[in-house]
C-alpha cells in the first residue's frame, strides 16, 4: 500500500493547530482536576459534616457517568438553565469533572498511608491542622499517591479525543473531518496517532522520571 505523503505533508498544519489545541485541554483539565482531587481528599480524610456527603456524591455521579454525557449536559443542558458557556470551557470543565473523582481517590489512597504516628507527633509539637497536611501529610501522601496521578494524567489527555462531540476541533474531530472530505483514511488516522504519540510519549517519560525522583525521595536516598 502506497502512502500519500504529500497529503499528509499538505494537512500538517491542521495536525499542528489541533494538537495545540489537544494540549491546552489536557493541560487545564489535568490542572484543575488535580486541585479538585486534593481538596475533595483533604475533606474525605478529616470527615468535614455536609461537605463530606456532598464529595461522596459528587466521586460516584462522576465516576459512573461517561465524559460525553457530562459534556452534553454542560453545553446543551444548561442553557435551558440559562448558563451559556463556551466549547472550551465546557470541554475544560467536563475533563476537571471527571478527572477531580479519580486525583481525589488518588490522593485519599496516599494521605491514608501516612501513619497516624506521625500525624500525632506532628499535633504534639503544636502544629495547625493547616501545618499537619502542609508539612506532614501531603510531602509523604504525595509520594505514595504519584504512580496513580501521572496515570490519571495521561488518561485525561486521551480523553480529550471525547470533546470533539461539542464541536471543537481537537486532533480526533479535525481526523474525522479530512476523511469525510479527502477520503485518506489510513493517512490521516497515520497522523492523529503520531500526533497523540508525540503529546503522550513524553509526558509519560517525564511523569516515570517525576515517579522515581519522589519515591527516592521518599526512602531518603
């Protein structure tokens, strides 16, 4: 089978502008999710009335719903409510929606692991709840919890291939739009994998070498 490599060549710069925008989405979404997921944590562990029940609910609706479904509602539910948002920012918020559940396990797992003897030792000493998790909790639940972060990290990148429902021309929809008009299937699939592999692959070495440098943190080396 020939390739065409002169098409392939000609729609770089479609492939460009929606890997750029596939990364602004994984980047935002990975952001605002990992703040969700350490604050949704720290209330789990420390059992705050209300507002534990709230995060309870709020971990399983959005654990056991797809992102489409979550997207649909963002950008076609709501404006029967009158909230008008935008393609990006519903695709932005969607992703933060479901990635905040799974940082948030995450995180519960790693702050969990911190022995409680060191969380008495560190009341003993006289710190503030707000010292404890700064300086005792999170330094050690953040080194436990890192191999589940940077897979959820990569996870909500390839879930960024879902946000083309809404219209937004991220690398899976602009692939779907040059074969319906080009017909250069095995080409442009050739690129939208390329593409993912040059936005996952190194992501992926930086989180691995992240991993090892907080787990030899850890153990003190």
């Amino acid at each position: 089978m020939d390739i065409n490599w002169q098409f392939i060549i000609s729609t770089l710069p479609l492939y460009q502008k929606a890997a750029w925008i596939t990364i602004k989405l994984g980047f935002w979404g990975t952001l605002l999710s990992l703040v969700i997921g350490l604050v949704c944590s720290i209330i789990l562990y420390f059992r705050i009335k209300v507002l534990k029940e709230l995060v309870e609910i709020y971990v399983e609706l959005s654990r056991n719903t797809p992102l489409l479904i979550q997207l649909f509602f963002l950008y076609f539910g709501l404006t029967k409510l009158g909230i008008t948002m935008s393609e990006t920012t519903c695709a932005i918020i969607g992703l933060a929606f479901l990635g905040g559940s799974y940082m948030s396990e995450a995180f519960r797992s790693g702050i969990e692991a911190v022995s409680k003897t060191q969380i008495e030792s560190g009341l003993s000493i006289g710190l503030s709840q707000m010292q404890l998790i700064r300086y005792v909790i999170l330094p050690q639940a953040f080194a436990v919890t890192m191999p589940s972060l940077a897979a959820n990290c990569i996870f909500l990148f390839k879930e960024t291939s879902i946000v083309g429902a809404i219209a937004i021309a991220e690398l899976m929809h602009v692939t779907q739009d040059v074969i319906g008009m080009y017909y250069q299937t095995f080409e442009s699939l050739f690129m939208l994998v390329a593409a993912y592999l040059i936005i996952i692959l190194p992501l992926s070495f930086l989180l691995t070498w992240l991993e090892r440098k907080v787990r030899y943190a850890e153990f003190g080396n």
